[in-house]
C-alpha cells in the first residue's frame, strides 16, 4: 500500500490496481499537466496539477465504493478508471481539446489506445481487467461508471474543492463527505449497460437531498465566472490555441503528437516555431491581448452563435482587413452555448426517483445566470483594441457604442484588479 499526503483529502492510500497503475508513464506525465491551465495568471497558487486531482478521483470513488458495498471486480475496475480518468488531457487541460479532436476525431476521453498499449496495458492485464472496458467507464458506459463520469462523479467533486483549495476562491467549496455518503445506484432508468447484460444502475442522491444536489449546481456556477471563464484566463488559452494551430501548420508535428505532451513540451514547441514564437513571448511575460469586445449573449446575432470553426476564422480574417491590422492580431473567442449537464442528476423525492431539473427551482434561476454570464470575445493586442472592437461590432453585427466603450471604461488595468 502507498499512502500519500493531499492538500485536500488528508491522507490517501492506494492498494491494488491503483498503486500499480500510480507510477506507469500515463499516469506520471499528468504531474506536468495543469489542471487549470492559464488560471494560473490571474490566481498564482492554481498550479495544481491533473495527477493530484486524479489521487483525489480514486479516494472519493473508493469512499463512495465503501459505502455502497461494491466489492471485487467491479470495485477494483471504477479504482483503475478513477486513476486513468484524465490521462487522455493534452496540454493546458480543456484548452487545446477542441482543437485536437479536429484533427484526431478524439477527445481526452477517448483512451482506449491509450490504456490497451505500454505499462497501463501490462497493469491492467496483470490484475485481470480488460482495458477496453476500463476505457468505456471513463467515457461513461457500462456498470457503475456515473461514479467516474457522470452528473454526480466524484470528479466533480474533487475537482470543485480541490479548484477552490488552490485559487483562494471559496464557492467551489462543497461537502463531499455528505455527497458521498447520500449516494445510490437504482435500477430501471434509463442507460445502456454492457452487450448482452441488463441496463446498468444509475447513480441518484437519496432521499431528502435536494439541497445537497443544488449545492453542486451552485458551486459550478459561483466558480465560473470568477475561475474557469475569467476573461484573464480565456485571452490567455485563446492565444494559446492559436500558437498551438501555427505549430501543427508550420511543422512536422501531428495532432497526435500535440496530444501526448504535457505543458512544458508544448510551451517548448510554440517557442522554437518561428510562426507562433511571438505568442509564445507574450504568454511567458504576460504581455496578454486585450478585449476589444465583451458582448453579451442577447447582443450576439444567431448566425454567429451557430459558427462553426472555419466560419469563426473567416470572420477573423474580415474583421483583421477592416481594421487594418494583421490576421494574427486578432482573435475571435465564441464559447459553446451554455449548459448545466449537472440538472439532469437525479434525486429521490418521496420514494420517487426524479431529475434535479424537475424538483429544483434554483435550476431555472441559475440557467438564466450562466446565460447572463456568457460572453463573446474579441481580443486583439492593447494599441489596436479600439480599431479591431468597431470592426468587430460592424462585422459580427454588434453595437458599437453599447459594447466598446463599455469595456473601454471597465477594463481594469493592473495586476492587483487581475487585469
């Protein structure tokens, strides 16, 4: 057994599948991948990394399997899928993951390549456990795989606590113990299990805890405005997806590639590409873009909610020639539409088994809260803010008076206001 220290969860053992899995190359690379990315510019203690969330996963999931019972085979694969969750992340986490299934067709939960070959492939076949099937819980499918990934997994969980541990920002704070110990696995709802087998049990909080759900709502939705979508931090990834796009343009290095390094690879390589170097330089002494437009979701025509990536850098390109600036100084950054995939939990409500979107009237308040909260950006360096945002606004089809001067006026500009 290995026992290790946790800023969050105390001390965590790991036996078994987990400690053998815990020092394979998979898993040890996760050690220089960031869980938060560039949040680390605006929160400077946000350098926990996607190996210590991945210790906290397996001690909530091994919790969780404690207290429902789950033993054996079935016990020891939600174990190993716990510690292999997040070894499909590329760099910077999220950040370069649309980019990536572009021109790979996979996001960082598709690992089943990743766990059939190397050391993960001997581990896993050592302890008996077929690694197409551990690959499948990560991605959600099969018996009791809504622990690992789910409306209710303990990856959120751990990674709400451990989020607001490391930024200094209390909202993501939640009880996981209670969280933990309220959970059940009913039968007869909808999924799919294995070929052949019953539909698998889903995962539902017990009796009496409404409140306990809205709490996971309410801790997402408190942390992102403040963490995961501030504007610092989505400049700084927006211009890291574009140094990243020059690499895969300009080099020999593949898509595939991109996706098996960690952090400081991928910082090396956007350095010593000629066509990305100066992104790179404006990263490493944060010398960031700034907002030329910050439009809300109302003021954004649908035609350029519903872009698809080639539409998004066509209006770049139009939006750069009517300012009359370079391609390269401006950046477009339409986020997905919002969702709340946590309102479909379930919970049980006097005997009866129902979503949290039906019971909770905190749902209906906090999905017109993400919607206000949603911003279209345009980023461009500081000299060309004025220049690039009305060209925006004439381009996208925005107000032009309504929306740069606002952010004009707003803009702070000192690293004590976070920029």
């Amino acid at each position: 057994m290995t026992t290790v220290k946790d800023t969050v969860h105390d001390h965590i053992e790991i036996d078994g599948v987990g400690a053998a899995l815990l020092d394979t190359p998979a898993v040890q690379r996760l050690r220089g991948v960031k869980q938060l990315g560039t949040v680390q510019l605006v929160y400077p203690s946000a350098n926990h990394t996607r190996f210590e969330h991945s210790l906290g996963v397996y001690y909530l999931a091994r919790q969780a399997l404690g207290h429902l019972g789950i033993e054996g085979k079935h016990a020891d694969r939600i174990e190993a899928a716990a510690i292999l969750h997040d070894v499909g992340h590329g760099p910077f986490s999220h950040n370069l993951e649309a980019l990536i299934h572009r021109r790979t067709g996979k996001y960082h939960d598709d690992v089943c390549e990743l766990l059939d070959g190397g050391a993960v492939g001997a581990v896993l076949r050592e302890h008996d456990l077929d690694p197409d099937r551990i690959a499948r819980i990560v991605a959600g499918e099969g018996a009791y795989a809504g622990l690992v990934s789910g409306e209710l997994d303990v990856d959120r969980m751990d990674y709400l606590l451990r989020d607001a541990y490391h930024t200094g920002v209390p909202y993501g704070t939640i009880d996981t113990e209670r969280f933990v110990r309220e959970l059940a696995f009913v039968d007869g709802l909808d999924g799919e299990g294995d070929a052949g087998a019953r539909p698998s049990p889903s995962l539902v909080l017990d009796e009496g805890n409404v409140q306990t759900a809205e709490s996971l709502l309410l801790a997402r939705a408190l942390m992102n405005p403040v963490v995961y979508t501030h504007h610092v931090a989505r400049i700084s990834k927006a211009m890291l997806r574009r140094a990243a796009a020059a690499v895969l343009d300009a080099t020999a290095t593949t898509a595939a590639e991109l996706r098996r390094m960690d952090d400081h690879d991928f910082l090396a390589a956007i350095r010593r590409c000629p066509e990305s170097v100066e992104l790179s330089r404006r990263y490493d002494e944060r010398d960031l873009y700034k907002r030329a437009v910050w439009a809300e979701y109302g003021d954004v025509p649908e035609r350029i909610h519903e872009a698809d990536h080639e539409t998004e850098l066509s209006l770049e390109r139009e939006i750069a020639d009517e300012a009359g600036v370079a391609n390269e100084n401006v950046i477009l950054d339409v986020p997905p539409e919002p969702s709340m995939r946590e309102s479909t939990a379930r919970v049980t409500v006097n005997g009866e088994v129902r979503r949290l979107e039906r019971q909770s009237p905190l749902v209906s308040a906090l999905r017109t809260a993400q919607r206000n909260q949603w911003r279209l950006g345009v980023y461009a360096p500081a000299a060309a803010t004025d220049r690039v945002g009305r060209a925006a606004a004439d381009v996208l089809g925005l107000d032009t008076d309504a929306l740069v001067v606002e952010v004009r006026e707003a803009m702070p500009t000192t690293l004590d206001e976070f920029e």
